[in-house]
C-alpha cells in the first residue's frame, strides 16, 4: 500500500513538472531513479504500460539468413512498441558468443529507435547449470552440484554463468531452482539442491550473490555489466506436489510451507537480496501461486520486504484459467494475476494485454498496473540499460568458455561425484592387476548433460573417452553399449521415448558379455536420460533403472568378473540388486562436459571422492516419500520389508576413513541470548589424503508442535592428510533453535535439545544441552 501510494503522489509531481518543463527527466542520468519510473509512467499510454508487463519469447525466423535481426511479421509491432522482456535470444539464433551480442544488440537498437519513448528491454535466458548456449560452459546439473556441499564453489560458478550471459547481451536468468524436492519420482528433482531447506538456502544464497552481486553493492550501485538479474523459482512449494507430478496441488499448510518451503526463498531475498520471484505452475491449499496473494504480497512483499518484479513462469498466468479453473476468461486470470502480485507475463503476451478494458473502468486495477510497470521499469535502470543499453561484442569471445571456467567446471564435476560402494577397496583402480578395462552400458560412450542443455552433447567428454584419455597407454580399453535406454538419443526437447526393440538389446547384452569375458574389470555406466529424468516426461511410477539396464548389470556380473557401476542419471534411483552386488558404486548425477574426464579423475584415485548426498535413496517406490528430517518414525514400518533408506541423506564415502570423538559443548546449560560452542574431533585414519563433509543435526526433545526428529543446522567441509587429525567447531544461537508454533509465531522454548555431529544423518555422536 505504501509503495502504491508513494507513486501516485510522484506521478502527481511529474505531472506538475511536465507541464512547466515538458522534457524526458527520465533519461537524466542525475536524477534519483524512482523520480525517473515516475515521469516516465506519466508519459506512457495505456497500451505501452501493457506491453511493458508483457513478453515474447524470439524465435529462429525473427533472423535473416546473413545472421541479422529481421522481426518475423507476427512479432514485429510488439517489439516495435517495446515489450518488458524478450526470451532466449541464445537459443532462438544458435549464433556462438560474439554473433549473438551483436544480434542483441541490433534487436535492442530496434526496441529503443522505433519505440515512441525508446525503452530498451530485458532479454532473458535459461542457465540452470551454465548458459543454455552454443559454446557456453556446461557445469553438473544443480542436484550434483548440491552433493559438493560447497556454496563458495557454485558461487564461483554463476558468476561466471553471469559474465557469459551479460557477454552476449542478456540480463536476466530464469534460475536458481530453490524448490525442496522430497520424492524423486518428481521429473524435475534433478534442478533441484536436494531435500533440505537449510542446505538449499546456503546455495540460494551463494547463487544469487554469484548471479547479482553482493545485495549491498547492487543496492548502491545497481547491476553492473558482469552480473544479471536472479529469478528464483518456483515460488513456493513446487517441488512437493501430490503424487510427485508436474502441476500438482500442494498440500500444506502455513506452518509446513514457513518450516520446509519457504526459508530457501527467504534467505535470497532478505540476505542475498534477488530481484526476480517466478511463482510455480502449481496451486498451494487450493490457491494457483500465480494468483495467490499471501505468497506474493503478505509473505514477500510485506514480511520480506522484496524489491524486485514477480514475473509469470511460462504460461502460468493461463493456467489459472486452463488448469486451475479459477478464471472464466484470459481477462479474468489476468486480472487475478496482476492484482495478486504478478508484474511480468513471460513468456507470450497473452493475458496482460487483454486488461484494457479494466484498467479503464477499474481505478484498482488501474493503480496496479502503474505498480507493476514501476516494478518493471525500475529492473531497467538497475541494470543501466538506458544509459548502457548494448553489449561490448568483441568482449564475448573472451569470456565465454575460457580454460578458466573449464577447468571450474571439472572441478565441480569432481567434487559432485558420491561413493556409495567400494568392497574390498576396489577403488581406486589398481592398474597392476589390471590389464585390460571393459567400459560398458548406455551411458558409456555419451556425455549426458540433463535438461536445459544445449544440444551439443558431442562437446562434452564421455567417460569411454575419459579413461582413454587418462589411462589409454597403460591399459586396453574395450567398449560396449550393452543395450539401449530407449531407441531415441534423450535430448531433453526431444518429447518422445521410443521403444527399445527388444530384440536387438539382447544381442546387445550379449555382445557386453563377451566383451566383458576379455577383461579383468568392468565400468558399467548406466542410469537416465533427459527424457526418463526432466520437466516433460520424466515423471515416473517408478525409479527403477529405465530399459533393459537391469538385466545388463545381472549379465555383465554374471561373468564374475569386478563390477564398477557409474550412474549419470538425475534422480535417486531404486537399486537394489545393483547395491548387493556391484563392487563398487559411483553416483555421478550428470556432471556436465567435464564428465569423463571427472570420473576417469576420481576411478584412477588421482581425485580422491567427498561428495555426500542431498537426497534420500529410498529401498522403493512403496516407501515414499522418505527424506530425512520427518516429524516422526513410525513404530510400525511396512511388512517383511527393510524400512531403513537404500542410502540417507548426507551419505558419502571416501577411499580413505575417518573417526569422530571427543564432541564437547562449552555449555550443557545456555540462555536466550548466548552463543553454544560445539566442537568434535575428526581423524583421517586412512591411507589418503581427503576432504570429509562434517555434518550438525538438532532434535527438540519436548516441543509445544510436532518437530523433525532431526534438522542439520551446520557443516563444514575439511581437508586432513593421513593420519591428521583437526578439531572442528561450530556455534549454536538461539536462532537456530527457533520454529513456528500452534499459532504459526517464530518462537523459541526452553528445553532440552539434542546435537548430534557425524559423517551423515544416520551415523553421530550425540550430546544435550538445555535452553533457558
């Protein structure tokens, strides 16, 4: 109501201030910026108000065939009138880093030239783990990424995500994924940083920061030229939908959305400061997201004090009309959606457009348009377009795909990679004993990126290619495919999944098996594609490993010979006979272009594994959902069956071990407002060099509401030598210790809690400690 307020009494003034002076303050540099939002409003039609909460995404036939921008004839009056946004433009024209700055910027020379008051516009891209563009740096999908446990590090990496994409003239992307994913049948779990809120906040907050810049430095000074815009998504409760499918009803309620949803959301905006919110397809207690008022105004707006523009996920705004059946009409969802709180329609323009009509006969949803156009406008000048509209070409080039951020992108590959198994120390490979390697399965001779990708997969290192490259000249390295995942490739825009001929996979299976008798050991590389694991079709009744991948597995260990599994997928999977009796077990998630030569690292023990689960790997389908931090465990578990999970949250191991003892409190006894010191030893008692991923847990004892049997609440990861021991130390404040009580207020209560410190969520050394 404020900021409502505040711009009506500033259009009043410009008004004034038109009439004396009649000259565009908007474009003085000088000129404090809200005053510059003001006096342009008051210059713009209502038709020019619409089209800026309005966007269309570019397509291949708004180019030329030299490479230049030519508007096909359905786009052409929009982007002539100026639109808030235009879409992807390094998907649409596939051009490399320097062609597409200078395609931007001739579209953006066209925005402002033929538009009456010469508004540039917002370009936006998808970069969910690199820039989806030809050329561009392919990083692990967020999921691996996740498994680091590092912040700095995916920090790191979407700064440089943003310097490649402000290179080539965009703005703004649509990512992070900030959802809480606690059931992997879930198509899009592999966007996902896992099922933790306080995890994926640490990651939110590294990630916008990597993105934007610091939230103090962008407030000052807006975005500068090697950041862009963060849109985190999917605002809130996306990922936890009823039977894990896509547009699903969340059933929570507030207390459950303040405990698991929405903290991840709230640290991006309140620390690191994000500019843009999309709301999800989805509907929370009835209510679309896109049209719910509590989430976009009373919980961002008002209790968060967000800064920054709502813009509509693609087609959310008609789903409240086509799914959600909230509306009657386009008009009405529109309505529904501007006056919730929506500010920006991506990624067509075909609902805002349509308000005409009310903003003319309604003073309500007049002043709300007026507030959404601000919103927008002001996204503009933080990003300096008017006085900096166009991208440098020659720079992008340089930026984009540098050894620099190659080799970030193995390192991140490496350390998102997680040992589940290693009988008999099978690993790392003993290249005395081993002559010739069998590299096998569908996944073998293929670098898998996931969705929002780039087609070009080819680019990137399979693992067949890795271990020919690493040990090639020390080893013979065989090949089979072993069978098919399904008959078409898996690009993750391919839509479709062929059938395998079922004939044809047996002779594939035997041919593996041969290949298998020539060698001393086996990696077997299997797991999913983009289409068995990804937003269209990739939501699943199972989690069984796709095809006949199973039976390859059962075959290929059949021979007797050792067996190293390598999973490229991008959800936990349920296996369970591979876990029996594979040798060994890699869970490589897809790790981006650095595949190969990541796995092929960590094989050969010259990268020593420290990646830990973020995700539960449940033991079936039967047992979901199953994530870590339930509000109880049932006396009574599911008959004749193990109840436990396959692999539990924070799960990892390494080539060497470690020991944990002496955890200590500086206090068995604390108040409201002191600190609580907790320390633990830990000693590598192995014979390598490695990182171990140290891990808090808390548990309320006695608490007013039902409370999680345990919550992580601290980690750090730690480098020792063998035999080295370090003394690891956290610190606890009340803050740490607070919920939402029977009336949903943020408290704390006196009482008994539980610490508990160790390697992951089922292994710890515990210790209490009262409240006062």
């Amino acid at each position: 109501m404020k900021e409502i307020l505040l711009y009506a009494l500033l259009l009043i003034a410009c008004n004034f201030r038109l009439k004396a002076e009649d000259k565009p303050l908007y474009k003085d540099a000088t000129r404090p910026v809200e005053e510059r939002i003001a006096d342009l409003i008051n210059r713009m039609t209502l038709e020019e108000k619409l089209l800026q909460i309005s966007a269309s995404v570019l397509r291949k036939n708004d180019m030329d065939s030299l490479g230049h921008f030519h508007p096909h004839a359905s786009h052409q009056s929009l982007i002539q009138k100026g639109l808030g946004q235009l879409g992807k433009p390094c998907v649409a024209f596939d051009l490399d880093a320097s062609q597409t700055a200078r395609i931007s910027n001739e579209i953006q020379r066209y925005v402002m030239e033929n538009g009456r008051l010469g508004i540039p516009t917002i370009f936006h891209e998808e970069a969910l783990h690199g820039l989806w563009a030809r050329n561009s740096t392919v990083y692990p999908q967020a999921l691996g990424l996740s498994c680091s446990w590092e912040p700095e590090l995916v920090k790191d990496i979407f700064e440089q995500v943003a310097l490649e994409t402000r290179s080539r003239g965009s703005h703004q992307v649509n990512t992070p994924m900030l959802d809480v994913c606690r059931d992997p049948r879930w198509g899009r779990i592999e966007e996902s940083y896992g099922e933790d809120p306080y995890l994926i906040a640490c990651f939110a907050k590294a990630i916008v920061e990597g993105l934007q810049g610091t939230k103090k430095i962008v407030e000052r000074n807006g975005i500068d030229s090697a950041h862009v815009i963060a849109t985190i998504k999917h605002f809130a409760g996306y990922g936890v939908s009823e039977r894990a499918t896509n547009k699903g009803t969340v059933n929570y309620g507030e207390r459950a959305m303040r405990e698991v949803i929405l903290p991840p959301f709230k640290v991006a905006v309140e620390e690191a400061g994000a500019l843009s919110v999309m709301p999800g397809y989805h509907a929370v207690d009835g209510v679309p997201s896109h049209a719910n008022h509590w989430l976009l105004n009373e919980i961002l707006r008002e209790e968060w004090h967000f800064k920054g523009y709502v813009v509509s996920d693609y087609g959310g705004i008609d789903g409240i009309k086509n799914d959600h059946r909230l509306a009657a009409s386009t008009e009405e969802a529109a309505a529904k959606a501007l006056l919730a709180g929506v500010d920006l329609e991506l990624a067509s323009p075909n609902c805002f457009r349509n308000l005409t009509n009310l903003c003319e006969s309604n003073r309500e949803m007049a002043v709300a348009l007026d507030t959404a156009v601000a919103r927008v406008l002001r996204m503009k000048f933080k990003l300096g377009l008017f006085e900096h509209p166009y991208a440098n070409e020659d720079r992008a080039s340089q930026v984009c795909h540098t050894k620099e951020q190659q080799a970030l992108a193995l390192k991140a590959a490496e350390k998102s990679i997680v040992l589940l198994k290693n009988e008999h120390e099978t690993l790392p490979l003993d290249k005395a004993k081993i002559k010739t390697l069998a590299v096998i399965g569908p996944n073998a001779k293929v670098c898998r990126y996931g969705g929002y990708s780039h087609r070009d997969e080819a680019r990137g290192i399979s693992i067949y290619d890795g271990l020919k490259n690493k040990l090639g000249k020390e080893l013979e390295i065989l090949y089979a495919e072993g069978c098919k995942i399904h008959q078409n490739h898996g690009y993750w825009l391919d839509f479709k999944v062929d059938s395998v001929d079922q004939t044809e996979d047996i002779e594939r299976i035997k041919e593996a098996v041969k290949v298998t008798q020539e060698a001393d050991m086996v990696i077997l590389a299997l797991g999913g594609t983009a289409m068995t694991c990804g937003e269209f079709l990739g939501y699943r009744s199972s989690l069984d490993l796709y095809g006949n991948q199973n039976q390859l597995f059962e075959a290929v260990k059949a021979t007797g010979k050792p067996v190293v599994v390598c999973l490229i997928n991008g959800r936990p999977l349920t296996i369970n006979a591979i876990d029996e009796s594979a040798d060994a077990l890699l869970e490589c998630w897809y790790l981006g272009e650095k595949t190969g030569e990541a796995v092929a690292n960590v094989l050969a023990g010259d990268v020593v594994p420290s990646g830990k689960l973020t995700v539960t790997f449940p033991r079936s389908v039967g047992h979901l959902p199953q994530y870590y931090n339930a509000l109880f465990k049932p006396k009574n578990g599911y008959l004749a069956v193990n109840n436990s999970p396959l692999y539990p949250f924070g799960y990892g191991l390494s080539y060497t071990s470690f020991a944990y003892s002496n955890l200590t409190l500086s206090k068995r006894v604390i108040s409201a407002d002191e600190r609580l010191e907790v320390r633990v030893q830990v000693k590598n008692t192995g014979k390598y060099a490695a990182d171990e991923i140290v891990q808090l847990y808390i548990q309320d004892e006695v608490s007013s509401v039902v409370r999680p049997l345990k919550e992580l609440k601290k980690f750090k990861k730690i480098s020792l030598q063998p035999g080295e021991s370090k003394s690891v130390t956290f610190h606890l404040c009340v803050d740490d210790l607070m919920f939402y009580n029977v009336s949903n207020q943020y408290v704390w209560e006196p009482g008994t809690f539980k610490i508990m410190v160790g390697p992951h969520s089922e292994k710890w050394l515990d210790v209490s400690f009262s409240l006062e």
